[in-house]
C-alpha cells in the first residue's frame, strides 16, 4: 500500500451506500473524486455485479501542448 499527497480543498467527495432490498445499509464508501472508478470496480467485484467501469481521461489530447 502507498500514501499518496494530501490534498486539502481539492476535488470533491462521493459518499457511496450499498443497501439491501430491505434497505439495511450493507456498505458505505466515501471517497475522493479521482479514487471513484477504483472503488466502483471494487464494488463490482463484491457485489458480484455484471458491469465494466470505463475511466475517461484527457491524456489523449496532451500531444497538443
């Protein structure tokens, strides 16, 4: 495991709530904007959900600069 920088002010945080049928809360997350795809597909895997988690970036475009 590694420790990235802190990042004070940055970004935004996304509270994620796993919840049952019956609305029992199974799992909650609460994560940093650009840790979200991570935790999507960690959530994917336990959860046992049929889904591909697609992580958009604009690195294709820094030839330009």
């Amino acid at each position: 495991m590694s420790f990235s920088k802190l990042r004070f002010g940055r970004g935004k945080i996304f509270t994620t709530i796993v919840e049952d049928e019956d609305g029992r809360e199974l799992q909650k997350f609460k994560v940093m904007e650009q840790d979200f795809p991570r935790v999507v597909k960690i959530l994917s895997k336990q959860f046992g959900l049929k889904m591909r988690v697609i992580e958009k970036s604009d690195n294709d475009l820094n030839w330009l600069n």
